[in-house]
C-alpha cells in the first residue's frame, strides 16, 4: 500500500493525503521536528538522565548530563534556569554570539575530511571515464572480474594507505 493516496491531479502535479507521517518525515528535508524533551517534567528528565548515566557509566557526570538536557529542552530561555551555572550560561550563549570560535583540531578535521573527500571524487572521476575505453583497447571487456578489479584498485589502496 501506498503512504499516499492521491487526492488531486492536476497539471502535473499531486496534492497527497499522508498515510504514514512517520515515513514522510525522512522524505521531507524541511520538516519541523518537535523537541523530544518538551513536556517532560523536571523529576522525570532526572530520573532519565540518572537512568542513562548509570547505563553507560557516566554516573560522576550525572549532574553535567541533567543540566545540558535542560538546557536542551528549554533551548529559547536557559537564561532563567536556576539549575545552571553562570559559567553554563555563559559557554551556550558563546555558542550563539561565536558562532565560528571553535577548537583549531575540528577545523583541521573538518579541512582533511573535505580534502580527501575531493580526491576521492577525483579518482571516481577518473575510474568512470576510463571504463569507457580500457576493456575494450586491452580486450578484457568480457572479464568482468578483472574490469572490477581493476575499477576498485585506487579504492582499495586507498584503504590501504590510511
């Protein structure tokens, strides 16, 4: 069964009655996503984060681990959380007045994972133009095997060589 039933045709274009709005969320890129703490009580987030800390040992941060939970689900008005340190209000509201201040390691991170990201596109560039003419100028077109072997060469040396 379709999560659509078509409603309306015309010209092209579909107005659709959702089925299933659980599956129309990962189709749609601009969906609002209510916050998942939102109407959870104080003790119950407590109990929650106490839960969770105590599963992934994570007990001696327990504290740190309810106060960024509430901040989480009162991201608009963290300022009138009695439950936070200054020092916590001032770290969240650096993150919204220094957007771009981060830790020199990420951009590094983020600079070599966008540099091998370009070779690689690169190499799969290269790949798929040669396929267009190698087999048939080394007569190999009807080995399939050793065409794919040959196509994953620089990925797997790549792989390799990381």
């Amino acid at each position: 069964m379709s999560i659509h039933s078509v409603d309306v045709k015309h010209d092209g274009f579909e107005v659709a009655h959702v089925q299933d709005v659980q599956r129309e969320y990962s189709r749609n890129v601009n969906a609002k996503i209510r916050n998942p703490l939102m109407g959870i009580s104080k003790s119950d987030l407590r109990a929650n984060v106490s839960r969770f800390c105590q599963q992934y040992g994570f007990t001696e941060k327990e504290d740190v681990f309810f106060r960024g939970a509430l901040a989480a689900q009162n991201p608009d008005n963290y300022q009138g959380l009695p439950e936070l340190t200054d020092e916590d209000k001032y770290w969240l509201e650096r993150e919204v007045s220094h957007k771009w201040h981060l830790p020199r390691p990420l951009y590094y991170s983020i600079a070599l994972c966008s540099l091998g990201s370009a070779i690689q596109g690169w190499d799969n560039t290269g790949a798929n133009g040669a396929n267009l003419s190698f087999p048939q100028e080394f007569g190999i077109e009807h080995n399939t095997w050793l065409v794919g072997v040959i196509n994953s060469g620089p990925t797997l040396f790549g792989l390799l060589s990381a």
